[in-house]
C-alpha cells in the first residue's frame, strides 16, 4: 500500500517491478527517472506516477528499445499522469541524460565484441527481442525473461527462438561470465533456469506421441554438463510427435549403454560441448550396438551433436549434424522412412 505522504521506498518499488534495487537506482542515475519529488537529505521514495513511468521502463526496455530512448516515453508516462510534468527532485535535468556507459560486465568492449547499450554483453547482430533478453538478464528480471520467451515462441517458432534469440543471449552471458573471473554467474544460472523452463514447457505441450516407433535417445556424454541444446532437440522433436527419451547431463557410459539395449531406439544423440569431453569409442559402441529379433538385428544412427565433436570424421553409423534445424530434420526422416516401410510392409501381408 502506498504512503499517500511519502510514497514507497526504492526497495519495496524494486520488489514490486521485478528488479534490484541496483537497477531502479542506476536508473535515476544514468536516465533522469527518479521520484517526481524528493527532499534534500531524504531517500527516494516514489509516488503511484513514478511506479508508472518505472514499469513503462521495463516494458520497453524488455522489448528490447535502448534504455534512453525508453526513459524518453517512460518519462512521458509520469507527464501525462502528474499535472504539470516535471521533476522537483535534486539532480541532472532529464534533457542532461545521455545514452549509458556500459554497465559493469564489461567495462571496456572492443569494437570485436560490441555489446548491446545498457547491458554489457557482447551480442553483436542480434534480433531486437535478444538485446531485450540480455538486458532483462543483467537486471536479473525474471518475470520479464519468462514473458520475452513465451512471446518469441509464440510468434517465431522453437527453432527459430533457438537459434536467433535463446543460444546468441546464452552465449554472450556465458562470455560475459568467462571473462570476469566468474562474476555475474547469477546471470547466466537464472537465465539458464528460464530457457530451460520455456524449452520443457513446449515438451509438455506438444501433441500426444501417436506412434509405436522405437524413440530417438538424447543424452549428454559422461562428465558433460550442458543440456539446453538438447532440451531444445528434445522440444522440436515433441512439436513433431515424435517419442523421445531425455536422460540429460552426464549420462554414465554404462547407464547409457544399459538405456539404448532396453529402449531400442531409432537414433542416439550424443551432446558434447567441448573436446574435452568427446568420447569417440562411447560413440562408436552405440553405434555398434545391435537389438531386436534375430534374423532382423538393427543399430541405431548416432548423432554427434555439439562443438565437442569437431574435429574428427564421424565414424561409420555416425552422422554430426551442424545445428538444432538439422539435427530434427535428420531424425524426422528416419521416422518418415520407417513409417513408410511399415505401410509398404504392411500392404504386402495384406
């Protein structure tokens, strides 16, 4: 409840949008939107119009407008509410604001690795709704996280929101953390949290699974940690219909072994994310591994997927797909030719 007085303090404001008080401050700071009103020697404390012009703010900011152009119309919103405009407050006058320095993350960029304005993080050529992403991520916005994923797959598709938007934002937290001696991990484990939970929502959504085939396995090699990519295989794949089995990070090689005997499945992907932990016999044992009735044994196809893998020449049974896009079409067509030899086979008992 506001203090019809005093208004609400910067805290109870930043619990109330989403974001830290550390942002709401550098807001006033570097944008000119603080309280409407503010006494000498008091804190801010912010009236109905000033919470207004904030959420204004992170509207268009999360939309992916830079941060001073945002201020421009959000400050406009707290004009058309409060007569006469203006601020009464100690500070640099809004016309004063220019655009941001580059927050903290990374202080000094390199034309190389230009960074997004207001963020700090290095995304280059990017979709709007990307720079949107990175900035809610440095303000550890999740609500609007949340928000910008559902929307971009709604209007562009899993694929599409993958590779435009989910992996470039990704990538450049993931540099952003690398190259400050692993500060702003926050950043990229909330982050993480939210595509994770984007990607398994449209798992759990898609159409139910109508066929009998034996499912595609998707694991990580032992000792790899990193399986939004295949949580992102494992959503495109539920978008078609198609079974899966999700064993995720760091699958044992005896447990994975012990997977691909009971389940039978059409393909194994194999995720690696660096060399490090490419494991080529593993690779070569699965596909190697045969099951069924005898007379009619099969193997299935393994698909090296990730960075890890590069390098080498896949090896007979083995086949490495460049990107998500590929991967699903790959194993699309080895459904599609299965179907099809069921109904040739099918029609020939008949």
């Amino acid at each position: 409840m506001y203090d019809s007085v005093h208004g609400i303090t910067t805290g109870a404001v930043a619990r109330r949008l989403g974001v830290s008080p550390v942002t709401v401050r550098s807001w006033d700071r570097r944008y000119g939107i603080g309280p409407a009103v503010r006494a000498e020697g008091r804190h801010r404390r912010w009236s109905p119009a000033d919470v207004a012009m904030l959420e204004e703010m992170c509207r268009l900011t999360a939309s992916g407008v830079p941060p001073a152009e945002a201020a421009r119309a959000a400050r406009e919103v707290r004009s058309s509410a409060v007569p006469g405009g203006g601020r009464a407050s100690v500070g640099p006058p809004a016309e004063a604001v220019t655009e941001p320095v580059v927050s903290s993350a990374e202080p000094h960029p390199t034309p190389a690795r230009r960074a997004v304005a207001g963020s700090g993080l290095p995304l280059g050529d990017v979709r709007q709704e990307c720079r949107g992403l990175a900035r809610a991520a440095v303000r550890l916005d999740g609500p609007v996280m949340e928000a910008m994923l559902q929307a971009a797959l709604a209007e562009y598709g899993l694929v599409t929101t993958w590779e435009d938007i989910m992996a470039p934002t990704l990538h450049a937290v993931g540099r952003t953390w690398e190259s400050s001696g692993d500060r702003y991990v926050e950043m990229e484990h909330l982050l993480s949290w939210h595509v994770s939970t984007a990607l398994r929502r449209v798992a759990v959504t898609g159409p139910a699974v109508v066929s009998k085939a034996p499912p595609a396995v998707l694991a990580c090699v032992p000792s790899e940690q990193h399986t939004l990519p295949l949580e992102a295989l494992a959503a495109g794949l539920a978008e078609r219909g198609l079974p899966t089995r999700m064993f995720g990070a760091a699958v044992p090689a005896e447990a994975l072994d012990a997977a691909v005997r009971r389940s039978g499945p059409t393909t194994v992907v194999l995720w690696s994310q660096a060399r490090s932990t490419a494991n080529h016999a593993l690779a070569r044992h699965v596909a190697g591994t045969a099951f069924g009735v005898r007379g009619a044994r099969t193997a299935p196809l393994v698909l090296l997927a990730g960075p890890g893998w590069l390098g080498r020449t896949p090896a007979p049974g083995t086949s490495r797909p460049t990107d998500l896009r590929e991967a699903l079409g790959v194993i699309s067509r080895l459904y599609e030719e299965m179907a099809g030899y069921e109904e040739r086979a099918g029609s020939t008992g008949a």
